[in-house]
C-alpha cells in the first residue's frame, strides 16, 4: 500500500468539499516541475474563469523555493493537495501511481469524473496519466506529441568544414532529420506513455500531430493548439518591468549576453559532453563575452564530478563579464532578462519553444531535439556535445542573428483558451475514455 500520510491537503475537508459540489467533472491539473507549473497554470486559470470544478495538485517533485514555492507565489496559485514524493526515478514513479490513484479513487467513490491533466514528457506526466488509467479515467495531454528529431549527420560534411551558415540551412529542411531518438531521457519514454492513456491530445505544432497519427492515435481527438508557454512567456514579459532582476545582476541589464543551461542528464552524466558545453562557454568567457550560468542541481553535480567547481567559481570572481548564478524563483526575472539575451545556449525543451515566442536565438546543446520545429523554422540551431570550438562558433554565429531572430512564431496566442475549447468540444460529445463503441460509432 503506498503511504498516504504522506499525501498533505491544502483543506481538511477536500474531498468532502469536492463531492459538495453539482458538477460531475473534476478538471485535475497535475503540476510537478518548474515547466509544469510555468505552462499548467495558465490552463487552471482558463478553466476557473469559466467556472468548471478545477483542482490543482503538485506531485512535490521540485519542492524547493527556486524550482516551486517561488513561482507558484508569483502566479497567485496554491495546491489543493501534494503527493510529496521523494527518493529515486523509480520510486518516484511508484509514489506517483500509488499517491495519485489514492486520490482519483476517493474522488470516484464520490461520483466524480476525473480529468487528469498532464504536462509533456515528465515523470508526473507518464505516472499521472497511468493513475488515471487505472480508473478508466483518460488524460488531456498538454504538450502532446512531442518526439525528438536527430539531423542527418551520416549525410553532411557541413559540421567537419564548421560551415554554420549551410548548416543553419541544412536544419530548415525537414528531410534532413531522422526519427529513432531514445534521448533525452526519461524525458521520450514518458511522453509515449502518455500518450497511451490520454483521450485529448493537445499538440503544439503540425508535427507533433502528425508524429502521432503515424504512432495510431486517433484523428479525432487531436487537436493543434500552439502551447502554453506562449501564454506564460506573453504574459510575463508585459510584467518585464517589474523585475528586479537588474538589482541583483546590474552586469546584465546592458543586454548583449549569452545565457547557458545545462541540465539534461545525458549532458551532466556524461564527462565529454559536458566538458564540450563547458569549455565552450569557458572560450566565451575568456574572450571577454558576456556570460551568463544558470546552475541547477544536475550542473552542480557535473561540476563536482567533473573537478571544474573551483574553477568555475574562479572565473567568477575573475571575470566581471560572468555571472554564474542558481536558478531564479520568478519567471518574470527569467524573461526580463532574456529579453535582453543575446542567444540562449540550452539542452532545454522549453527553452526552445520560449526563444521562439521572445524572438532570442537559440543554440540546443544536443544532438537533436524534441522541439524541431524550431529548428526547422530557423530561429534554432543544433550542436551536437562533441567539440568545444564548435559549438563556440556557433553560438557566435547565431549572436544577434537577424535572420533567427525574427523566425515566425509557431507557438501561438490565448493558447489555453484552445485548448480548454478542445476539452470542452470532447466533452460535449461524450467523455474523455472513449468506450470502443463510441470510437467506432456502433
């Protein structure tokens, strides 16, 4: 049995409250990360202006006041109920299931319907969704669809003559990537199991749909609705002025910076790939560019495994044109700043999609990417985790770049509001578990 002590309620009467209420749908939006939180609230928001029974519930999987407890501050917004899982990836997915089915079972038991929404390739997305299957309960999968792309490098010798300008054109051809991609991990594994207990898939682009009807999924009840970045990122750089994130960081306030990321587990794991990035951003650095780290946990510990701590605190204090920082509580700091970002280099997904919105152009510290549309589109660059002075040149390339910056935009606007019309437009047909008779029109 799993330990539901541990399970804590923003109310003591929550379920009874629940059952209190007329309406037989409980809209269950699951948010366990920082990108969870950035793009789930805007569609607990949407959902509460049109008066559906909504509830919020937080896995606990970033619980900490950078990753969680500052931004759901900032956007006004408390957890009806939090799992509180803790411990390895597999415990964590076990917690998930066991906590998350506990609570879908007492809100069944009170004659609920219970809608999970789950966020893209998360842990909390694939075990979420599979608690709700349990109990016939479908998913509306936010961010659906999404499959890592993987540019053709048998085919070019474009990389080997550091040629970035062809390269950048080489990636605007959709026939010059390949489908296969395990990485990055878990991350490609969770967002197909997802897929499997979901009963409204809301993609962000044509090719994320186009992905899934190749996998099987049915036409019907996919639905192209941009992504809910778009409204978070909008949102927050009309509130950019309100940042104090100059006060802190003064050095960055001037623009003209280059914003590293490095998190992804294949990066951090793995010693010549982050010593790439690493040395990458070093060169920038001592070239006198302005350089601006954001260090999570994953970066912390490839620095300390890596033997580059003291290093890289060196440079810092050496370097006036370096911050190397912790991650910011306040997503309207992040955008405040990165409006003013010279080229983001990342291994992020979301980042990808956020550099589109904000018009910033982005290098993806890959291989491939689950978002390759955005390199498609031409705001986005590739660089394979190989070569140092490579990937160096291609951030100068892409610094300020006219052509990437003003990429159309393919994520959208009022994007929650698609996608709770979608929902809407399910439910007045039927319910979200689709019964084969239904599917079949028997």
């Amino acid at each position: 049995m799993p330990d539901l002590n541990d399970i804590t309620y923003r109310s003591e009467g929550f379920y009874d409250e629940i059952a209190a209420s007329d309406q037989t749908h409980v809209h269950l939006i699951m948010i366990a990360t920082k990108p969870d939180i950035i793009k789930q609230i805007p569609l607990y928001r949407e959902l509460k202006s049109r008066g559906h029974l909504v509830i919020l519930g937080h896995t606990g999987q970033h619980y900490d006041e950078n990753l969680s407890g500052g931004m759901l501050k900032e956007f006004g917004a408390e957890p009806d109920f939090n799992l509180n899982v803790r411990g390895a990836a597999f415990e964590v997915v076990s917690q998930i299931i066991g906590r998350l089915g506990f609570v879908i079972s007492e809100l069944k038991e009170k004659g609920k319907i219970v809608i999970p929404y789950v966020h893209g390739d998360t842990t909390t997305a694939m075990a979420a969704s599979n608690a709700g299957w349990c109990h016939k309960f479908a998913a509306v999968h936010v961010e659906a669809g999404i499959r890592t792309l993987t540019p053709k490098y048998s085919d070019t010798r474009i990389l080997k003559q550091s040629n970035i300008a062809a390269w950048h054109a080489y990636l605007q051809d959709k026939n010059n990537w390949e489908r296969g991609s395990q990485e990055p991990f878990p991350e490609q594994f969770n967002t197909r199991c997802s897929e499997a207990a979901t009963g409204v898939h809301l993609a962000p682009v044509e090719l994320d749909r186009e992905f899934m009807l190749s996998e099987g999924f049915c036409d019907d009840r996919i639905f192209v609705v941009g992504n809910t970045v778009a409204d978070a990122t909008l949102e927050a750089m009309e509130r950019a002025e309100s940042s104090t994130v100059f006060e802190r960081h003064p050095e960055l306030e001037g623009g003209d910076f280059v914003r590293f990321c490095i998190h992804r587990g294949e990066n951090c794991t793995n010693e010549k790939r982050f010593r790439a990035i690493y040395d990458a951003m070093k060169m920038c650095i001592e070239e006198g560019k302005k350089v601006l780290l954001i260090s999570l946990h994953k970066t912390e510990q490839a620095l300390e495994n890596f033997g580059l701590k003291a290093e890289v605190e060196a440079m810092a204090k050496e370097h006036d044109n370096f911050v190397y920082s912790p991650v910011w509580a306040e997503y309207v700091d992040v955008i405040a700043a990165m409006g003013r970002a010279a080229v983001c280099a990342t291994d992020s997904g979301s980042m990808q999609e956020e550099m589109n919105v904000m018009g910033i152009p982005c290098v993806t510290l890959r291989f491939g990417s689950d978002r390759p549309e955005s390199a498609i589109n031409g705001g986005n660059l590739i660089a394979p985790p190989v070569d140092a002075a490579l990937i160096k040149q291609m951030i100068d390339y892409a610094w300020n770049n006219e052509d990437m910056k003003n990429a159309p935009k393919i994520y959208g606007e009022q994007v929650s509001k698609k996608c709770i019309d979608a929902v809407e437009k399910v439910l007045a047909e039927g319910e979200v578990f689709r019964a084969e008779e239904e599917r079949i029109g028997l």
